[in-house]
C-alpha cells in the first residue's frame, strides 16, 4: 500500500537516488555480486580499499595480497 501511494520507495529507486546523488555506481552500494564482473571488480576496489590489496607477480603469476 505504501508503495503504491508514493509515501515509500523501493530499495532499488533509494539505492538509484543515492548513486546519483554521491556520483557513484549503484552497484557500490549494494551488496556484490560476485558472480558477474562488475560485482567482482567492485569488491575488488572494496578490498583495495579497506585492506590494502596489492598485486605482485612471482615466476609469471599475479597474487593478491591483503595487508590487514
């Protein structure tokens, strides 16, 4: 009822509001999807972010490294 009325919105429009308004991606406000890409490289970024991945390379193969 109260959606329909208009006095309350759906998770995806407050998600999409609140993209626009910080000019980000919806999809880093949301919970990940790992099993698509853009869902994985987002939490990529995440870790990047929070834990300070690194990406090294030993004998031709890339490792990622979480500091914290």
């Amino acid at each position: 009822m109260q959606h329909e009325s208009g006095s309350r919105n759906s998770k995806a429009n407050l998600t999409n509001t609140l993209a626009k308004v910080f000019e980000v991606s919806p999809h880093a406000l949301t919970l990940p999807d790992i099993d698509s890409y853009n869902g994985l490289i987002h939490t990529i970024f995440t870790l990047e972010d929070l834990c300070a991945l690194k990406i090294t390379y030993l004998d031709g193969k890339m490792y990622l490294h979480l500091n914290k």
